[in-house]
C-alpha cells in the first residue's frame, strides 16, 4: 500500500515561512491534497490538487509537487495556522493520509 | 451553505454494533461521492470507506473489509456507516465528507465520537 511520511513537527516564528513536507514515492504524479485540523475542530481543506487554494484560504497557503516530496508553504505565519497539518492522495481506489505535522507558531 | 452533521456515535460495548449517520444539506447530495475518516485519539487521520454517488460502488480500507458497511439514501440526503463487531482500536471521532473532483474532501463533518469499552 502506499505510504506518505511527514516530519512530526515544523516550528516557524510568527510572520516567517513554514513548510511542510509530504513524502511518497513518485508523488510528483499525484494529486496531493493539504488539511489543517486546529485543537478539537474537523480537518478543513486548504490545498487541493497539489498548489489550488479554495475559496477562503488565504493567499499565504501555496502548494508544490515534484519527484517524490510535495510541500505545503505558509507565508508569514499567524498565530491562528498553528494546528495539525495532513497530506493525503488517493491510491488505486484509497485514500492515504500522511501522519501529520504538528505547526507550531513561535 | 454545504453542511455535513454526523450522529449515532456513544459507548458501546465490545462486540457490539452502531450505525453512524450523516446528514447532508445546501448541496445535490446525489451528484457527490461521499465518505467516511476516522481519528483514534490523540493520532492522525484514518480513511474508512467511500460511496458513489447512486451506491453502487464502496471501498473500504483492507483492515475494516467485512466488519463495516458505508450505504447511502439519497432520497433522505443521508450518509451511513454500520459498524459490527466493534474494538477498543475502533475507539475513534468519525468524520463525513464530501468528495469533490480531484479526490479531496470537503467539507468535513464535525464528528461523532466512537468509544468501544466494556
């Protein structure tokens, strides 16, 4: 089965660039999908389809997909992006989630 | 707006069954995908099954095949889960969502707590 590896945890200070890293094999041609789940609250879409925004996300979220590691960039990181980040594709008629990475905002 | 409202969720004993429901509503629910994602506490998040959109075709992870069962009713713009012979490593919040064009979900359901224990 597929697997996706992401680092546990990523600390970025407040209004410098964070990113996350989400590595699978040959990922580059698939489409990653990104989630932040903040403390008790569901997991909301935040990038679809390797570097799309849906309506709401800030500009500062942006996505990239190569070879075998996708990354998940935020820009000028606020207080409120701290929370648990999840990649995810979908495999063979699955979906694989990566483990997380805990965001922490200095 | 696009809303997703999970119930059914509780204690149950091990052994035991539940039906999960998720109600949908400010969508054609019947023109969507849908499916199901687990997270045990304290961990990360966990595919269950996935719906098409007239029920005809489900697929579940490897380790749940036989024991859950996803269906839908789309007369009553409702997602289901039942879930049979259930363990303590079933104890987990069960989230619906919706699955949009390229595979991604959302949005996502608020959740509904699963607690297998004796």
């Amino acid at each position: 089965s597929y697997e996706l590896t992401q680092p546990l945890s990523v600390s970025v200070a407040l209004g410098q660039t964070a990113r996350v890293t989400c590595g699978g094999k040959n990922i580059g041609g698939k489409n990653v999908h990104w989630y932040h789940q903040r403390a008790g609250q569901a997991p909301v879409l935040v990038i679809y389809r390797d570097n799309n925004r849906p309506s709401g996300i800030p500009e500062r979220f942006s996505g990239s997909n190569s070879g075998n590691t996708a990354t998940l960039t935020i820009s000028s990181a606020q207080a409120g992006d701290e929370a648990d980040y999840y990649c995810q594709v979908w495999d063979s008629s699955t979906w694989v989630f990566g483990g997380g990475t805990k965001v922490t905002v200095l | 707006e696009v809303q997703l409202v999970e119930s059914g969720g509780g204690l149950v004993q091990p052994g035991g069954s539940l039906r999960l429901s998720c109600a949908a509503s400010g969508f054609t629910f019947n023109t969507y995908r849908m499916t199901w994602v687990r997270q045990a506490p304290g961990k990360g998040l966990e595919w269950v099954a996935n719906i098409n959109q007239d029920g005809s075709d489900r697929d579940y992870v490897d380790s749940l095949k036989g024991r859950f069962t996803i269906s839908r009713d789309n007369a009553k713009n409702s997602l289901y889960l039942q879930m049979n012979s259930l363990r303590a490593e079933d104890t987990a919040v069960y989230f619906c969502a919706r699955v949009m064009r390229d595979a991604e979900f959302d949005p996502w359901g608020q959740g509904t707590l699963v607690t297998v224990s004796s």
